[in-house]
C-alpha cells in the first residue's frame, strides 16, 4: 500500500508539471506521436493490402491447391527423340497423383483448353473453350446459379453439353433464356444444361471487377475437348490441380507427385509444380520488406522525438534545480528523485503514444479508403506501435532522471 501510494503521489506530481509546462510537454509528447501514427499506419495499410490479396485467392477457389501444369522441357536446339516421344501432361498423371494421397486429397481437377467457333442465333464469335474435369467448378471457386453441373457419366463420355458464364450466356443468349438452349462449338452441336453464378471481385472500391474474364467461361466436359475437337487418344490437359486442405501434408505430397509424374515423363522435365500457398507466402515475405522500412521510419521519428525530449528534460532540470535541492534536503533520496522525473516521462510517452494510435488510426483509414480498400488493422500493429513508443520513451529518460539523481542538495539549494 505504501508503494502503491508513493506511486500515485508520483503521478500526481508528474501531471501537475505536465499541466503547468503545457506547451514545453505537447512538444515532448509530438515525437512520440508521430513515431506511433508512423508505424501503425504503415502496418495497416500493408496488413490491408495482404488481407484483400487473401480474400481475392480465397475467392478463386482457395489456397489450398497444388497446380501441375506443362512447360517445354527443351532449352536450345533441336528436341531429342525422347523429348519428342514424350506425351506430355495426361489425365493418367492426375489419377496416379490422385491414388498417392487418397485421404489427404479432397479433390482433383483437370483443365483443357482449345478455340473454337461459337455460334448460336444470336452470335458468331471465336472463343476460349473450357475443357473441365473433376472437381474444377468447387476448386476455381465457380457455383452454379440455373440448371445443373456435368453428371459423372458426362464427364466420363464427353457428353455435348456446356456451361456458360454469366458474360457468354448473355452474348449467345440475350433474351435470358439460354438454359436447354443449343449451340454450336466448332462443328459440334452442345446444349446449355447450366449457367454460372456472376463473379464479381473489386480489389478496390469503384475499381474494375477482378473476374470480368471468369464470366466469359464457356465449360463443356474435358473429354469432349481431347476426343472430339482435339482428337487426342493420350487425354493430354493444360493443367491438373490438387486439393489439399491439410498444408503440412502439401509438401510432402509435392514431393512424391513430382517423382511420380518425372517417372511417367520419361524423366523429362516438361511439367512444373505450383503451390498456390507457398506463392502467397512468399508474396507475403516479399511484403514485409515494406513492413521494415515502416518500421524504420517510426524509429527515426521515435529516434528523433527522443533526442528532442532529452534536451527539453534537460533544460527542465536547470529551471527545477532549487525544487529538487528542496525534496533532497527535506529527505527525499537520490533514488526518489530518480522515480519522479522516470515517472514523467514515461506518462508523457504514454499519452503521446495514445495520441499516436488515434492518429495512426485516423491516418490509415484515409489512406485506405484513398485507395478503395477496405482497412485491416491486427492487434501486434497497435503492440509494436505502443510497445516500441514505451521503449524509446524509457531508454531516452534514463540520462536526464539519472542526472537530477546525482545533485548535489546543498549545492542545487545555492543555484541561481
């Protein structure tokens, strides 16, 4: 209770010298603010940008998934005979993958594209066109808003059926009424079993939509593609991708699917591997070298409002040289004297800090909504933020608060 009091008698003196020497503590208390507005706001609006990011891939089917795509394995020169005997990326390397890790796997999907003329009674255009396979509609983040998505058995025997986006349906059929509907790609006749739900994505508010490509989807099974536009009796495709939820199993599962699609390569390095989630942490890692330099430039504006603060507690000291003679020749010891001056400075920094985080907040949501994204402030932005305030504000007391310690009382009381 006795400490808990001296305390108290501590603060309440320090705010008193605080009230009474108002402008000498706002310039005090205006590096530290600063330096917290600097760094607070330069983590959220990074931590801002990283979250949107997120929430875009999350929209594209999530970050769970391992893409196996082709690449030409030849460098320079002409291909070997065994480069050209090589069949390429195949639906065989999507089910050898798939019985790898059958518990681990949630889903696997396959994609082949090709271009083709799209005709129906309403338009005539040249097109992408969308083999899918598997699980691809869940996996890219796709629903289906009317009709139905392709059987198993339509899948299986490449059935003449087509999904359209919101974008093509509208082309192809402007009266709204494209569901059972036919057209045709290339020389085959397909009908419209279902359409796609509209994917619309802003990264920035009154930007452009991120998905406007997406709803020019045109979807037909992957096996009509190979079979019956492409003639391919090897089922070659542009992409594989596996679902896994569980990422501690994702590298491992990298790592056999690499050996296993090398060895039904002929050891021919024609595929690559793409772990979505490990090129958004190296994004991520890539981004926080701005984290850094935020953190920099709240160091130097803490660095400086320190050096500031020493010099104003300095010349302080020299006014308040009678006022400690005082204390230390009524009995207050060197070590109490110490307390008193550690006291204020730390409730100065602890008010400027506070001050910077309402400003730090302020600056980051104006900075944000500039910008059109939505704000994302974490708890550790406002720990480094106050923590890194409270420490500078501790080490740049210490000089001033040791030197009114070692006075001297009678020497303080004959000082003019």
């Amino acid at each position: 209770m006795k400490a808990s009091g001296a305390f108290r008698e501590r603060l309440l003196g320090a705010w008193t010298e605080l009230r009474e020497n108002l402008g000498r503590s706002v310039l005090q208390a205006l590096g530290v603010l600063l330096g917290v507005a600097s760094v607070l706001g330069g983590f959220s609006i990074s931590d801002s940008q990283r979250k949107r990011a997120d929430e875009m891939f999350i929209k594209m089917g999530g970050l769970d998934k391992l893409n196996v795509m082709p690449r030409t394995a030849m460098k320079d020169g002409q291909p070997s005979a065994l480069q050209q005997a090589n069949l390429g990326l195949r639906d065989a390397d999507a089910l050898g993958g798939e019985a790898l890790k059958a518990d681990a796997i949630q889903g696997v999907s396959r994609q082949k594209g090709a271009r083709a003329r799209i005709v129906s009674a309403f338009a005539d255009q040249d097109r992408s066109v969308s083999g899918i396979g598997g699980d691809y509609i869940p996996a890219n983040g796709y629903g289906v808003a009317e009709g139905r998505g392709f059987s198993l058995s339509e899948m299986e025997g490449g059935a003449p059926v087509v999904i359209l986006g919101t974008e093509a349906a509208a082309t192809f059929f402007p009266k709204g009424d494209a569901l059972g509907q036919s057209l045709r790609i290339g020389e085959i006749p397909v009908t419209v079993i279902g359409t796609f739900q509209e994917r619309v994505f802003h990264f920035r508010e009154g930007g452009g939509n991120q998905f406007w490509w997406r709803n020019r989807i045109i979807a037909v099974p992957a096996n009509l593609v190979q079979r019956r536009m492409n003639g391919d009796a090897y089922r070659r495709v542009d992409r594989v991708t596996f679902r896994i939820p569980d990422m501690a199993a994702m590298s491992g599962f990298a790592q056999q699917l690499k050996s296993l699609v090398s060895a039904n390569h002929r050891l021919q390095d024609d595929f690559r591997l793409d772990d979505v989630a490990a090129r958004m942490r190296r994004r991520q890692s890539q981004g926080s070298v701005y984290d850094i330099v935020f953190l920099l430039s709240g160091v130097l504006a803490l660095v400086g409002g320190g050096i500031v603060n020493v010099n104003i507690q300095m010349a302080s000291l020299k006014e308040r040289v009678r006022e400690v003679g005082v204390k230390m020749a009524i009995g207050a010891s060197g070590r109490e004297i110490f307390k008193s001056f550690m006291t204020e400075a730390l409730l100065i920094t602890a008010l400027g800090g506070a001050a910077g985080l309402v400003l730090g907040v302020g600056f980051s949501w104006g900075i944000t909504r500039s910008i059109g994204v939505p704000l994302h402030m974490t708890p550790a932005s406002f720990f480094w933020a106050y923590g890194m305030a409270a420490a500078f504000g501790f080490l740049f007391a210490l000089y001033p608060a040791w030197k009114a310690s070692r006075l001297s009382p009678m020497e303080a009381l004959r000082y003019e």
